[in-house]
C-alpha cells in the first residue's frame, strides 16, 4: 500500500554567511590523445556547501569512444577527492525532473467519460508517462576507479608535463586557461581513466574542501566541450541558491502542452527555447527547488497525495529522496544495508548539525573516528555502508533547514570564460511537476464524442466545477502539429 504523506516544509532560513566566493571548488576538464575525438557534451555536478566543508561532486557524459582520456581539476590546498556512487547522481536527477501530466479531460456524452473516468469526477484526470505520483529511479552504467596524482603549482608547468607524458595534448585555447589557475595558486588534481566500449558516463567523483565556498571555476570545463554544453548542478545548503551573472530562464507553463495521441508534452522544446532565448544561452533554469525534500516526503499540485520513488524492478515505493537513495544503493550493489533508510526519517525535523568524526580527509568508514560533540548528529548515521554521499553531503548543515535546488543550462562555449559564483536566491518553493494547460488530439480518448479539457487547477476559482473545453490557441497548436506529422515532443530536460 502507498504512503500517502504531505511534504513538512520549513521555513526558509537565508544563508548569506555560509558563502564564500573568493574560494574555489573544481570542475574538470577533460584532455584527450591527438588521435582521438571526444567531445564532452554535458556535466552534472552537486554541490554540498555548510560553515564545515564544500564538497563538489562531478560526473561527464561524453560522445566518442576514446582508448583512454584525462580529467583535471583545479582545487585549492587541502582538497581532497573521493569516488561517489551512482545511486547519488541517478536519485537525484530522478527525483527533481520535471514531470509532465495531462490536462484533465472528459467526453461529452450523457454521463460518460474519457476510460473510466466521468464528467461529474471532478479530482479525475488522465495522465500520460509521466502522469502519476510514482517516480523510477534508473540505472546507467559508468567507469571507474581512477589513476589519479595531485600537481602542486609550486613546480612550474607541472600539470603540462604530466599531460604530455601521458599522451595528451593541451591546445592553445585551453593553456590561458591553466596558466589563469597557476596564477591564482590553484593545485590540480589530474585523473587517468580508461573506460569501456560501450560507457558513456564516468563514474562520479567528489571534492572536499574545508570551509564555506560556492564558487566553481567554471573556465576550466571549457577544456574538451564543443559548441554548447550542458549542465545540470544541485545545490544542498541551508538556503535557495542560484547563480551571478546569468540570466534567469522560465519555460512559459501557459504554452505547455499535451499530446494524448503520442502521451508526450512539449515541455523540452519549450525548455530549449527559453535557455536560448536568454542573454544568447547564458541562462540557468530552476525547475526544482525544495526545503526538507531530502529527508520529509513531498507533495505538489499534480501529486497531492505525495510522490513515491521506486528503483528500476522494484514494487516497494518509499516517500523520501534519502530513502530513495538507499534503495538505488542497494540496486545498484553499491550498499547491503538496508537499516539506514529508517535512521532518515527519525532525523527529518532535525534541529542539530550533522557532524563528522573523523580527521579531515578520512572517511567515515575509518576506525580512526572518534565521536561527535553532544548536541550533534554522528554523520554515520547517515551512510548506509560504504554508500555515503548524503552523509557527506550534510556535514555541517541542520537536516529540517537544507534546500534541495535543481539548476540546468546548455551554456555556449562562450560562457566559460567566468566562474560561476553562487548566492542566495529567492527562498520561494518551486515545484517540479506541472499539469500542461493544453491539449493535442485529445479526441483519441472519446472517438465521437466531444472532449473536454480542464486547464491546471491552479488556475481555477477554488470550488468552481465548471469544465473548460479546447481554446483557439489549443487548436490552432493542434493544427500546427498535424502538420509535422508524426514529430513527437520531449517531456523532459536532456
């Protein structure tokens, strides 16, 4: 039986003292043979940022197939990198995407409706894919673990003579780049990877800094991209962030619409419109943003109920991301403990800052661990096993305060020539499922009869049972479509 549990929302508590953009955390760039073509063409990172630590975790998806490549990343002293698991990127990216659901529809005939649903059902609807409370999380396959050394800028022309040694080149573009970072006193940490035939996906990697930082030098991912490419950044920390310097992009909602005939929206055309439209393409979407998310359940205008998150083949829902990411763990046989999920729900309204035994640079693992102070949370609370990213993640940070906040771009290669620095935003909610206001074909579902199409509840005059049928721009969208034949939308981000 499915959970059926509101979201407990705190309420926003700014952050503005936690950030500190004069230091820096490590995106990477990537360094290929000269006979090999790879291009990277997207980047998904999370960044975890509290007074304790920032920590970066960095994941490429790229197009070739190179033998082998290189990945280098500019970090201030005292950084240290670690594996992450899949499961971490997989829930996340699940759980925040946008969801699409149809319109709520009905047949106009005497006491019928579109299936079974009836005229009179007025908290009916039909949903597409993506059109009910249920949300699978996926696996793909990555590559790893990594070769990796860490170059001091003490020693000149370090990070060149190790590319060259190893059989990458560096281009005359990118050299500026490094040669910016030396300067700045940045060391890098350079991985050596050699990943399968068939994957396209490294597996991730993460970067921990001691102290507050929410600035990601952003010019050295420039290194290996091509014309555009695109990112995908989550924010954990005690406050909404959003970046400087870019434009914000909305998806206009009014457009959105459905096809009944091919269940798909357009929302992923609508998205790729507005990030273009913006400033040339430098532009951030926030298509989710959430206090509590992680560990209390949630609910949204078109999942009322709550959402349920299942892993791939499973029939066990669980109504919390925290939870979810056990699951994909256990899954993906990156954990065999199963206890930790429980141990999430107990700290949801938490008021104590997690905290981490250890020295710096060891892991929780480590029988080197001490305690924590009274009046904090041990952060291996938190680990299921060796699956421990959230734990890491919350070092620092008070669970019933943490924001869990999407940010996407498909940012021009020109835009790489700034860090991108991080600050508070708006602390409003943003929901990331949306009922499309539109309807394509909608008479598959009623062959005859006339169909008649409910726009988003949100809308409506609270109480108002009154059903809206097609509007001129519904049809003339129909028609529009018609003529591209059998073209299907996207309904969701890339």
């Amino acid at each position: 039986m499915k959970l059926r549990l509101l979201a407990l929302l705190a309420l926003a508590v700014p952050a503005a003292t936690l950030l500190s953009p004069r230091e820096a955390l490590a995106c990477g760039g990537c360094f290929a043979p000269p006979t090999e073509t790879t291009v990277v063409n997207a980047h998904r990172m999370v960044l975890s940022v509290s007074p304790v630590q920032s920590v970066l975790w960095d994941q490429i998806q790229y197009s070739g197939d190179p033998r082998e490549f290189a990945w280098v990343l500019p970090v201030k002293p005292g950084a240290t990198i670690e594996v992450g698991s899949d499961a971490w990127f997989e829930t996340l990216d699940a759980a925040t995407s946008v969801r699409i659901t149809a319109p709520n529809s009905f047949c106009a005939s005497s006491g019928g409706g579109c299936g079974t649903l009836s005229a009179s059902d007025s908290e009916g609807g039909v949903a597409g894919a993506f059109g009910n409370d249920q949300v699978t999380v996926l696996h793909r396959g990555t590559v790893g673990p990594y070769e990796t050394v860490t170059l001091t800028t003490d020693t000149p022309g370090a990070l060149n003579t190790w590319l060259e040694r190893n059989g990458f080149g560096v281009d005359e573009s990118t050299q500026p780049v490094i040669d910016a970072y030396v300067a700045e006193q940045f060391d890098f940490i350079a991985l050596k990877l050699q990943p399968g035939k068939d994957v396209k996906e490294m597996k991730p990697v993460r970067v921990v800094m001691p102290g507050a930082s929410a600035t990601l030098p952003l010019r050295m991912v420039a290194a290996g991209t091509g014309a555009n490419v695109a990112i995908t950044l989550f924010t954990i920390s005690e406050a909404r962030l959003a970046p400087e310097g870019f434009a914000a992009a909305a998806v206009p909602v009014d457009l959105l619409a459905w096809d009944f005939a091919s269940q798909d929206s357009n929302y992923g055309e609508l998205r790729e419109k507005a990030l273009a439209a913006q400033d040339g393409g430098r532009a951030f979407l926030t298509p989710y943003a959430q206090q509590g998310s992680l560990f209390s359940p949630v609910s949204s205008s078109a999942a009322p109920f709550g959402v349920q998150y299942t892993t791939s083949g499973s029939t066990t829902p669980v109504d919390t991301i925290a939870a979810a990411f056990a699951q994909q763990g256990l899954a993906n046989g990156e954990t065999q403990d199963a206890d930790c999920a429980v141990r999430f729900a107990e700290i949801a309204t938490e008021s104590r800052a997690v905290a981490s035994p250890c020295p710096a640079g060891v892991p929780l693992s480590d029988p080197s661990c001490g305690e924590v102070a009274s009046g904090q949370i041990d952060a291996r609370e938190l680990a299921c096993g060796p699956l421990d990213d959230l734990a890491v993640a919350m070092i620092g940070l008070h669970p019933r305060d943490v924001w869990l906040t999407r940010l996407e771009a498909n940012l021009p290669r020109a835009a790489l020539d700034t860090d991108l620095v991080l600050s508070p935003a708006k602390q409003e909610r943003v929901d990331n499922w949306m009922r499309a206001r539109l309807s394509v074909h909608a008479e598959v579902l009623c062959g005859a009869a006339l169909p008649l199409v409910d726009g988003d509840r949100a809308s409506r005059t609270r109480g108002q049972g009154t059903l809206v049928g097609m509007t001129l721009g519904a049809l003339a969208l129909a028609a529009a479509i018609a003529r591209r034949g059998a073209r299907r939308f996207a309904s969701r981000p890339a």
